[in-house]
DNA sequence: ACCGGATCGGGAACCGGTTCCACAAAATCC
DNA sequence: GGATTTTGTGGAACCGGTTCCCGATCCGGT
C-alpha cells in the first residue's frame, strides 16, 4: 500500500507538500501540485481515511440511529439520507436501535461515543436526556429526525396539525363516528409522535364536541405495521357493537391492514367505512388511499443538509432546524374516503 | 478528550502497559489490570478507534453494498446484518448503490477503495469483475450475497431449483396455462437472480411440454414491487386472449400487485386465478400467498458470520460460502393456489 | 544455590497523514 | 530600491494508539 511518503518521493518533494497538494490547502505552485497528483495517479495512491482523522478530529461519516429499516417511512429517510451523504463524500454508519435494552446502551455508550462519527442524526427516536448528553459531552452534534431528544434540535413535521388537519378531513365529510388508530410502542412519551397525533385527532374531536366512537374503544394502539392495522382493524371493525363510520389511522401501513380488515368483514370502503392515513405511502396511490403526505427521502436529505451546515461543510442554505419550521405535508384526498352514510 | 497516556499516568504505569491492559494483550499482572481500568472508568475514556485501526491495519468496520433498502428482502438482509455486526462490535457502514453510473463507480474507487472497511459484504448486486477486483486488489475479501461477484465467493439460495419448484407447484396442481412475471432489471447477467429464476419455470415448463401461457406474453418484465406487479399484471390478466390460470411471480411484492390487479378486473383468486410468490415476505401469510420462503434477515446474519470467520474472528463455524451450500428455501403453500379450473 | 522459562513492565519506534514554523524567493508597495 | 507582503517549500512535531525489544522479577526444578 503506498502512502503519501511515497508519493513525495516520486514527485520529489516532501511529506508536507505532497500533502498540501493533495488537499489543496496552503500554497503549491500549480506545476508542482500537477507533478503530485501524477505521481500519486502512477502508483495508485490513496489517502487513510484513518490517518487524517486522527489528526484532524474529523471523520467524514455521519452515524444514523434509527428503529426500523424495513418499514417504508424508516427506509426513505435512511435512502435519502444515504444519497446526501455520499454525494458530500461522507459514510453513513448505520444503527438500527432497538427500542431499549441493553444493545441500545451498548449503541451510545460504546460505539457512538468512540470518535468515529461527526455528527448523529437520531431518526424517529425518542433519546433519552443522557444518551444525548453521552454524544454532545464529545462535542457531536446531534440532531433529532421526527422523534424526541431533549436539548437537541429537532426537525419534524408538525404532527398534531396534521392529524388534526386529518380529523377535519372526516369532520367535513359529515362524519361523527370516527376512531382513531393509534400508533403503538415507545407512544408512551408525551412528546412523542404518536402522541401528538393521536392529540391533533382530540382536539378536532372535541372542538367539534364529538368522542372517538366505536368498540371496544374509539382510541385503539395498533403496531406500525400492515399486520398490526389489520388485527386492530379486526377488533375495531368485527365488533357487533356500532360501528364507526370512519378511521384515521397514525399510519399508511395501519391504513392498508384495516382496509384489508374491512375487506374480509364485507365492510365496503369507502361507502361504509372511510380511511384516511398518514405518511403517503408509496402504495397509497395504488389502493386510492387518502392521506396526510410527508416526504421522508426528502426529509432524509434535509437533515444530511443541516448536519453539513454545522460540519462546516454546508452551502449556505437556511438551517431549517434551528429555525424551528415544520416541515412539509400535504392532505391528499384519493377514493378511501367520502361523505358520511346517513 | 482523555488519551491513553492519561489513563497510564493515573494508574501509574507507562502507555504499553496501559495499553495491554486494556486490550488484553500481551501479559499484565491482575492487579495491574484493575487499576489501569479503574483509571480508565474515573476519566471516562474511550479509546480512539482511528488510532488503533491505524497501526492495526483492522477498522472494524464492514461495507454493506445494496442496492434498495426500501424493498422487503433487502430491508431484512440488512437489519441481521445490523444486528449480526453490533454484536461482534463491528460497524457497519451502508452503501446504497445505484445500477450503474458515475455515483457508483465512485462508491467502489472512492469510498470502498480506502482503508476504512475490512470486508465488503455485497447483497442482490451484480459486480463487475473490475469492481472485485478494486476491493481485493487492497487486500479486503468480499461476499456476494444473492447477486453474483466474478471471482469472488457468494452465498445463495438455488435461485433456479426454487423456481423449478414453485412452477412444478402450479403444475402438480394441474395447471397448464402458467405464465411468468419475471423481475426486470440488472436481469440482463447470465447468472443473475432474475435470469435464474425465469430459468428454472422454463426448466420445469419445458419438461412439461408446455410453453408459457398469456397475451401478450407468457413471460413478463415487471419492476420488483408492488405497483410493478401491479401494471404488468394487469396488462397480463386485462388482455382480451386466452388467460392464464396460474401466475408464478419473481417475487412477493410482484404477487401483491398481480393480487391486486385480479381484484380490479374482478378476476377470482384463486378459483380463477392462482398465485404464487418468491420470498416469503411478512405479509404473505396475511394475504394468504402461496409462495417459496427465503429467510434474509438470516441471510444477512450468516453472510457476516462468514465474513467474521474470514477476519479472523470467527467462532469456528462452518464457512458456508466456499462450501457452496445454497441458502435455505422453502414452499409455504397457502390459500393463492388450488386446483385449475376445468 | 543455580538455571531456564514464564511473567511483568518500560522505552521507543511506528502507523500515515496534517499542520506549525522557519526560511527563501518572488511579487507588491511606497 | 528597500521594506513588506505573498507565495512556495521543507523539517519536524504531533494525533493516539500498538507492538517490538529488552531488562527485571519471580517461580519451580534439580
């Protein structure tokens, strides 16, 4: 393997400016750093990553903690994550963090505390205070993609908005009947994306003066999943108790699972149930879903952007995170749903 | 930042020991030991891992090379992988590799070229021998899993004896106008999974004396997902000629499309119309789809156990890659095939 | 009591880059 | 035309570990 020692020698010239000519920083005459990089191109040099980083502190990769890599929101993110980062010539190192337990301490307090990552980019987690603390005590910034950390800056959709944007979408269709299937699992965190918005669809509900409605409950924790809005569609939908007239559901997925529940209960959507989702599932178009869109590719890009920005390495665009704004989503009204029966 | 001459001079002994100490190496007295880390623990430090991967040569650190990470199966492939490498204290640094072009030529001459992976795990990629070459030209072993990598080892179902077997599936069942949604694609290789898996339906088809079944052709390119199914789907099953009474899909996804394009067409499944997949995806069961198991999340856990007993790493299991044993599959029959009509 | 091997610890070189500093030559300024 | 400033280059220190080599102890065996 030849180093840059080696390159030196070839060019004729020395260690440093080698070096400098290879990085462009400092001053080389234009003729010697021509000579440089040729000789560097006849033996094939290539720079160590490591050596660099241990001098300069910095790594070039980014690491990205995230829940899930197989369910479609998680992957767009880590997909257009992924794609920022390559073209900024960064690595992205990837955790799939379990929801707890002792491999997520193992996560920040072994490997993400070590210095081989510049930054962390925490997607749809909720962070404990102290795995915050273990990042940033090592001067990493850390910065929170849809789920909670406290202290960190935080780029998000609004969720309550949206859900609440949702429930007015079923309000306006005449609808009174409305459940509401709830993301389950680390929900329990008040801040939370699932708990904000299962509050956007209360607030609708109750400024219209309405409850969730249906058995055995009109609010139902379901699993983020197709299987998980299915069985909770089942429970919902099966019961011989009245049923809703219509279901907002926290994700396409659990969307997807209740339409198929409905299907095999011979409950017609959307004449006899209305389903709206959330996400904007690559899917949703394909099964006429209406939903509440957000961009998570996008969104995965936004973040890489941000992290540049505080790397340094930015273009100069606006810091989206600390200026606080939402980002985007959109009501898109396909043929899941409609006005209310009566 | 505490280094290790830090740790030492606490504890009162020299770097070399420190560092014995805390790697394991080498002879240390006990009760050494417990000082040199309790030293450790009191200031907190963590050791620097460039620094060691610099003089080691070893970065604990594996390159996964994918092609999607939004599809089913390369999603769990790469969540064992994930937690495979977590807990042999390895990173795993994620490359999203496009088909072709500049961005992926840059991947393998940039980003793999330099030191900062030991192995390169390749999954459902077709690598050209000039990209093999790259990687072990610098002395880094790599795996193709699923996809094919010249001169290189790999790791595999029988991609065509899995097809010969779902197709003779369809046949025992007395189908005889069978047609084939075959994945689009890299397809184009020889070897490539898709080429082997329209191999092995027209293995068994030939056998049977019979020839692909449907307008406008009894074997069609389809996008691996659920809308590709879709569209080719209905352009097999809408066709006005002679349909056929069975589908064999390259994939799951594929099959959910096809599903879905029967349903629009009021076509039966499976009175009219069988189905059969490839995969084994977590929602075949839901959708009651008959279809060949493979089981990628375990795939990705025994392509890093591989890769761990090539580093040296290993706990002495079997080398399944260069023992040439294919992958596990299996036929999970289900409620998508029956009997042909007649 | 003496010897050989196992055990323990320190000094120093080294991995492969980057950067600070010194110095020289060339360009610019007044 | 001398004083500055800019430009270009080399030497050497340094980042934070690991490892080789060497000397010192300690142990059991004879």
């Amino acid at each position: 393997m030849p180093a840059i020692g080696d390159v030196a020698r070839l060019a004729g010239v020395s260690k440093s400016t080698a070096s400098r000519a290879l990085s462009g920083r400092g001053y080389v005459a234009e003729e010697t750093r021509l000579r440089v990089e040729e000789a560097a191109q006849r033996i094939g040099y290539i720079a160590s990553p490591d050596a660099a980083s241990l001098v300069t502190g910095r790594t070039k990769n980014v690491g990205v903690v995230i829940p899930f890599v197989n369910r479609w929101f998680f992957g767009e993110v880590l997909e257009g994550a992924e794609r920022a980062l390559l073209s900024a010539g960064y690595d992205l190192t990837l955790y799939n963090l379990a929801i707890s337990g002792p491999e997520r301490d193992r996560v920040f307090d072994f490997f993400l505390a070590r210095k081989r990552v510049d930054a962390v980019i925490a997607v749809g987690v909720d962070l404990e205070e102290r795995e915050v603390d273990t990042i940033t005590a090592r001067g990493k910034p850390i910065l929170a993609l849809g789920g909670t950390a406290p202290g960190a800056p935080r780029l998000a959709i609004d969720d309550r908005a949206a859900a609440a944007l949702a429930t007015e979408h079923l309000l306006q269709l005449g609808h009174t009947r409305i459940a509401h299937l709830a993301g389950a699992g680390a929900g329990s965190a008040a801040r939370s994306v699932q708990a904000l918005r299962t509050a956007g669809f209360q607030d609708r509900m109750t400024a219209a003066g309405l409850e969730p409605a249906g058995e055995p409950s009109g609010v139902i924790q379901a699993d983020m999943s197709l299987p998980g809005g299915y069985s909770a569609g089942l429970q919902l939908l099966g019961h011989p108790g009245a049923r809703p007239t219509a279901v907002f559901t926290a994700s396409d997925e659990i969307a997807f699972g209740v339409m198929r529940a409905a299907e095999r209960l011979g409950i017609a959507v959307p004449s006899a149930l209305s389903v709206i989702g959330f996400d904007g599932h690559e899917h949703a178009d394909l099964f006429g879903l209406t939903t509440i869109e957000q961009y998570p590719e996008e969104q995965g890009r936004i973040a890489v952007e941000t992290v540049m920005e505080w790397l340094g390495e930015g273009t100069g665009e606006v810091d989206l995170a600390t200026a606080g704004v939402p980002l985007a989503t959109r009501l898109i009204v396909r043929s899941s749903t409609t006005a209310a029966p009566h």
